[in-house]
C-alpha cells in the first residue's frame, strides 16, 4: 500500500485528506511537521519514505499577514521550496495548494483560467503566488488553485466561513455581510476528492479547482440561513466598508475546464456542495 506524508493534519484541509486516505496516510503537524524546516522535512522524508507529499500547511489569516509578513511568507513561500527540492531528490509527486487571492488586481470580470495573468495584492496573495512558484520546482507537482474553502474544522483550525455564518445565524438577528466580492466557496470533501483524481491519473501541473458557479459571501450566507432555518436579517455591505487590512479580490471565479476537460469527478455547483456538506454535519451532530 502506498503512505503519502500529509503536513498540516491538524487543520480542515489536512484533516480531511487523512480522513479520505485512511492507513495510507502518515499526518503531521507543528512541532515536528514543520515546512519551515528543512531538515525535518528531511528526517520525516528519510524515516517514512512517503510515495508522495501532500502540503495542506499554510499560512491563511490573511489580515494577520499584514502586520506578520516575514512568518507568512517563511510559511506559504519558503516552505513550499523545501517540500519541492525533498520531493525531488526522492523522484516523488508533491502536492499544494494555492488561492484564487493571486488574481486579486485582475481587471477580468469572466472566470480565470490557469493562463491568465496573475495580480497578486497583499502579504498573503504575494507568498502563495510565490509558494506556487518554488512547489513548480519539483517536477511532478500538483498546484492546485482554490477557494474559501470549507469543511469539518481541524483540531488547529478556527473555523470558516460555514460555520462562522451558523454560530453567528443562532446567536444575532442582524448581519453586515460583503456583497461585491465575486468567487465560488468550495467544499473542502470535492476538493480532495478532484485532487486524488490528478494524482491517480499523474497529471501533473497547475489546475484551478473549486465548485462550480459564482455568488459572494452575501448570498452565500443567505443560502446557508435558509438551509439551517435561521431567520436573519441581512444588509449587503461593499469591501470598502467592511475596510479589512488585507486586499480582497472583487472577481475570483476560477475556470475548472482543465481539470474537467481530463474526465474526472464533476465538482458539484456551489449550492449543492454547501447542502451536502450541512447534511453530513447534521449527520455526525
């Protein structure tokens, strides 16, 4: 049976990867999983022999990137680099995970394709771009753009938009929630189902990959109030008013045609991956 070492177990992204994997998963995490650290990576590397590495580590507060750019760009830009040159000298694939916050500047209003110029803004955009720059350096390599992703929270994990929105939906009547920022929420369970897809067909290089449509965060959360019944009122706010520290990208549809077009599991539209994965949660409450 082959093991692939997941760094990052600890958090929605690698919690689910290990869930999935099952006995062929060996998951890390900080203290000893550290994708800063070279040599630990070489030491994990050397005692496990991995047939391939999966980096569900980041650096993701993006407003926290702001005022702590050298830590966020050690973790999504150098760690990356260090996972690359172990999984090549061990002849093994890699896989990373990017953002659709590379194309925060894009003047583009139609779903982005891999192709397209990117226009990264902020300390965070700029270390994942980067950290997609140095995972390229291994030669078989998944870079797998996505975005606000969602699913069961990792034992180091705050949280996500989905459940922030539910916790809020029990506890307030009222709610200010962003209107102009255009993407596709995805669930964390197609994300890793797709990627397994790549990796078994050894289809390597850069492939966006989310559910499919477009909303914002506004009518993302009115879907999500009126699958769990909740009665709020909602105002729609722009991005200039909610004035986070970070830039956000008004327009971040990602075009799956890619990875589509290679016949693997159709990735559900956004509303009907948000109702499966409510249904599961009631299903494990």
């Amino acid at each position: 049976m082959k093991k692939y070492l997941v760094f990052g177990k600890g958090g929605q992204l690698g919690s689910e990867w290990c869930r999935q994997l099952g006995e062929a998963a060996v998951g890390v995490d900080l203290p000893e999983g550290d994708i800063t650290d070279r040599y630990k990576i070489e030491d994990l590397m050397a005692a496990i022999k991995p047939d391939g590495v999966i980096n569900a580590a980041a650096f993701t507060a993006v407003d926290a990137a702001e005022k702590q750019p050298a830590l966020c760009r050690k973790v999504n830009a150098y760690g990356p680099l260090y996972l690359a040159q172990a999984c090549e000298k061990a002849g093994i694939p890699l896989v990373h995970y990017s953002t659709d916050y590379v194309f925060c500047g894009t003047p583009l209003r139609r779903p982005l394709r891999e192709t397209d110029a990117v226009a990264p803004q902020g300390e965070y955009a700029r270390s994942k771009y980067e950290g997609e720059q140095n995972a390229r350096k291994c030669p078989k390599h998944l870079v797998l753009r996505t975005c606000g992703l969602y699913g069961t929270p990792g034992p180091n994990t705050p949280g996500n938009f989905v459940e922030t929105m539910r916790k809020l939906g029990l506890s307030r009547r009222n709610l200010r929630v962003v209107n102009d920022q255009h993407c596709t929420p995805t669930w964390i369970g197609s994300l890793v189902g797709a990627t397994r897809f790549l990796m078994e067909k050894e289809t390597w290089g850069l492939y966006h990959l989310t559910n499919q449509g477009e909303t914002t965060w506004f009518d993302f959360a009115a879907e999500i109030f009126r699958l769990e019944k909740l009665d709020v009122s909602m105002e729609p706010i722009s991005t200039a008013e909610w004035n986070a520290p970070a830039p956000r990208p008004l327009y971040s549809v990602l075009d799956t045609q890619k990875y589509h077009s290679l016949g693997g599991p159709p990735m559900l539209t956004w509303q009907d991956a948000l109702q499966k994965y409510l249904t599961l949660c009631k299903q494990v409450s």
